[in-house]
C-alpha cells in the first residue's frame, strides 16, 4: 500500500511532523482516519497536544461537530480541570488536564492521535473522559507502535490504525 509506505518515510525522516507539509498525503490521512467513524454518532472529536492537534480539528471540522483539546499540564488554571499524570514510553512522568466542562455526560468521544507507542497517554485520556462522564467510542491514530497486549485493550474502543510500526 503506498499510503503506509510514505508515512513510514516521513515517520523516519522527521518523526511524523511534516505530513501536514505534504498537501495530498494530509488530505489522505485525514480522509482515511475519519472513514470508520463516518456514520457513527459522535459529539465531540478530542486531541491531545501537540501532534494530535495537527489532525483532531480538522477531522472534528468535515464530522461537523466540536473539537476539544486536551492539554499538558499548567495550560488551564487547576480549577478548571482534572488532571491524570502517568509515565509516557520514555518512561517519564506526564500529565494531561481537560477542562471539566468540555465533555458532559453520556458524549460520545472519538480520540485523535498522531502515534501511539506505549498507550499510556490515551489510558490516561480515557480514564480523564470516562471520569468526566463521557465515553470514547473510537480512537484513530496514524502510527501504531503498541505491543500486542496493549492493541487489545484498545480495541474494546473501536481503535484504528493506519500503518502498524516496530517498536
């Protein structure tokens, strides 16, 4: 597939970071991320920063439905939000803050990503969501890095992938 073997390229030449430098290949991957969801009800589309925010709004955008980010910790004053810390695939500690009115209960969420490599950072988004009383019914990311115990947790969140990558 020619699609995986060019993301694969950028993946190694500069982490990822330029897909959006590649007009056709950004339009690609956005219309590839967002086609299992199409149809499904979904009321809001969420992203991490930094790299998953080069693609949730956007996808947010042709789903017509709102974009909320969720950031790194001191962003938002510590009144607004909840906040979940976890250690990330280079094992240092993290934590991510969503403010506590985004998401209302019963929303339906889908998770936009660029890579996930150790699924720390959506376990601890997911955790954020459902405490908040939403619930993540799709995860789509470009880079699958994830060992095989940690795909199949994912998968109970209807999880999407489009090039599967060595650690």
């Amino acid at each position: 597939m020619k699609i995986e073997k060019e993301l694969k390229e950028r993946m190694y030449k500069d982490s990822g970071f330029l897909i959006t430098a590649y007009p056709s290949l950004y339009e690609d991957v956005i219309k590839r991320m967002t086609k299992p969801f199409i149809g499904m009800r979904v009321d809001k589309v969420m992203s991490p920063e930094m790299k998953g925010m080069l693609y949730g709004p956007t996808i947010a955008y042709n789903l017509k439905i709102p974009f909320v980010s969720i950031l790194k910790e001191g962003r938002i004053p510590k009144k607004y939000v909840i906040s979940k810390s976890f250690n990330d695939y280079s094992k240092k500690e993290k934590n991510l803050q969503i403010a506590k009115r985004t998401i209302r209960k019963g929303e339906k969420i889908l998770l936009i990503d660029d890579v996930y490599e150790s699924g720390e950072s959506g376990k601890a988004i997911i955790s954020l969501i459902k405490k908040l009383g939403g619930k993540v019914i799709g995860i789509s990311v470009i880079y699958n890095k994830l060992n095989k115990k940690d795909e199949i947790f994912f998968d109970k969140y209807n999880f999407h992938y489009l090039v599967k990558m060595k650690k």
